[in-house]
C-alpha cells in the first residue's frame, strides 16, 4: 500500500532540490529561545491531559506540541514570515531515551507525529498565501542526552550508557512519526557522537525502506569548543568521512559555538563536501548568565559573508537567535550565490579522529 504522503514528499524533494541550485536556503532560528517569551508554569506544561502525571515536565518543550499547539503554530509562524525556507519540527528530544527524564517514553512517536503536522499545517498555510515561494518541515532529530562512544563513568571507561542498537530503535521511531506527520526533510542535528548519528542514519534508511519513498536527510554536528573537534573527537572532515555514506542532503554545522568561531570549521567542511553545505549558528557565544547577546545585524554580517566567500547552501541560527535574526539573515544572503558543490572522486577516505584519504 502506497504511504500517504509518498507523492508529496517526491514532489517537495524535487522542489527542493531546483531551489537549492539556485540560490541559498533559510532555515529557521531557535524554538527554545522563543517559547522561552511565553513564561509557561508547570501547569502550562501539564494542559489537561497530563494535569495529573506523577513527575514535573516544566522544561519540556517538545510536549508543548501537545498541550500549547497555538504557541508552536506561532513560532513556526513568525519565522517562516521573516524569511525562512524551512522550519524545524519541534521534537528535538522526542526520542523513548530523552522522554525518558520524564517518564513519558510512550509518546515518542506522537510527539513526532504532531510536531511534523503542526509544522506541515503552518507550511501550507504560509505557501497558500504566496505560492511562487514554497515553504519547508524538516523533521528534528535531536542526538539524545545519551553517548555510544564515551563512558559516563571515569572509573569504567568501557562502560556504555547506550547500545547502537537501543539507538536505532529510539531514532527510527522518531523518524516514523515525522514521515507519517508530514516532514519534507530529515534533520539529524547537533551531532556531538558520530556514532550516534551513525545510528541515526541506518534507522532513518529502514524508515525509507519501509513506508517505499526517501526524504532528504540533512546532517548538522556540533564542535563543543574551541579544540575545533566534536565530542566525541572528530575533526569537521573526519565527522564529513563517517557520515558522507547517508548521502545526506547537506552536512554542515550548528550550535555551541557563535558564526565568528565557527567560520574556519565551515571553511574545512566546504573544501571538502560533495554536498550543500548548512550553518546555523548560536547567536554568539553565551554570556555569564547563558544568554545570547549578539544582535541580528552582528550575526547576520558574519552570516553574509560566508555567503560572500562561497561557503554555505543553507544558512540559519541556533541558540539565542529569533525571528529578528533570520530576517537579518535573509536579507544578508539574498542574491547571493549558493556554494558551487564539487565533484565527487572516487578517492578512498576513512576516517578515525582525523581523516585519511588516499
């Protein structure tokens, strides 16, 4: 039986696929940042239907899909009306093994479910008005607060707070729920263990293998610090060796460090990625108190000009950034020209903490 959505998602990959030929993608800015402003109480959090469920959830923003939908229709809203592209479901923890904080496993999949339905409905809604510029869900896949490749424990360095396997089963139900939701693009995002996205990726494919269509998989890490390597120890060209096998849509970078100290780490990923290339950055790095304080313009100069020296395919913001910066973004990358992709070669590349090509 033919999925639902099989015939739209061809059509939206292929709308894709001529946009980002021709000019620089927006995606959206922080989801975090925004429903900060609504001061939701524990009882905002809780709505009706979990009024009574026996651990606090204030603070976890992927149900607000469920209990506060209006808020999460409002801020895909306002970012999709300051020019972005695509905006990002609302399900960055909505895995069994992060919902597991809070004891409410069992709604992995419908959070998923609804947070890609609520972004698809704000997408239609917004290309309905302005059909010539067609507008984007990317499925959020978040990398859980779990690693597979380092121990928790400094006495037991062997020791794994999670399998692969555990991994595969938690990100593929994730995954089913924002296909079946409506999600045009699958975002595995803020890698910090590529073993992890590794998991990642296979459960995405057996998503594809089973409802018989494939969504563009976008792949963003995350370089922890100023060493310029992820979590766990890879340099941006060793992560792009480990991953460039999922034949992801884009591979680029997002979160922890602002567009200033990102920029060389883009630069390496651009050099090398027979692939768009996707930056969205914190707005700055945070402050004492672990606020963002660089203002749209400053971000959207630094923004600009990896556009003006050839870097990025897609472009956006992370931590701190709201609405204002995307605009500014928009604006900055308007009319400019989106990285030309290289060639692939046939060159052979593995990649441990750093990368080997031969």
């Amino acid at each position: 039986m033919t999925h639902p959505r099989a015939a739209a998602a061809l059509r939206a990959t292929a709308t894709l696929n001529e946009i980002a030929a021709r000019r620089i993608l927006v995606i959206d800015g922080a989801m975090g940042t925004m429903l900060q402003r609504y001061k939701f109480s524990e009882a905002d959090f809780r709505g009706a239907r979990f009024a009574d469920w026996p651990s606090d959830v204030k603070g976890n923003n992927d149900l607000l899909s469920l209990t506060q939908p209006d808020a999460i229709r409002a801020v895909h809203t306002a970012y999709f009306e300051a020019g972005a592209d695509v905006v990002e479901t609302n399900t960055f923890s909505s895995t069994t093994i992060a919902m597991a904080d809070y004891g409410m496993e069992v709604l992995a999949y419908e959070l998923n479910f609804e947070g890609a339905r609520l972004a698809r409905e704000v997408a239609d809604a917004v290309t309905a008005r302005d059909p010539s510029r067609p507008r984007f869900v990317a499925g959020a896949i978040g990398p859980t607060n779990r690693t597979a490749s380092i121990s928790p424990d400094v006495n037991n360095p062997g020791f794994r707070a999670v399998s692969f396997d555990d991994l595969r089963v938690a990100y593929g139900e994730a995954a089913r729920g924002l296909v079946d939701g409506g999600a045009d693009l699958i975002l595995v995002e803020t890698v910090f263990d590529t073993l992890n996205a590794k998991a990642a990726l296979f459960a995405v494919e057996e998503v594809f293998e089973a409802v018989g269509f494939r969504l563009p998989v976008m792949v963003s890490g995350t370089i922890t610090d100023l060493s310029g390597r992820t979590l766990s120890g890879q340099t941006p060209t060793a992560f792009w060796y480990s991953v460039r096998h999922g034949r992801p849509f884009s591979i680029g970078l997002n979160c922890a460090l602002g567009a200033k100290e990102m920029r060389a780490h883009i630069a390496e990923i651009a050099r090398g990625a027979d692939t768009l290339v996707c930056a969205y950055p914190n707005a700055g790095l945070p402050n004492e108190f672990g606020e963002y304080d660089e203002s749209p313009a400053a971000t959207a100069a630094l923004i600009g000009e990896f556009a003006d020296a050839g870097l990025v395919n897609i472009v956006g913001g992370c931590c701190g950034t709201t609405p204002d910066h995307i605009a500014a973004i928009a604006a900055a990358v308007q009319g400019k020209p989106p990285r030309l992709v290289p060639k692939g070669d046939h060159r052979l590349r593995l990649a441990g903490l750093e990368p080997f090509a031969a």
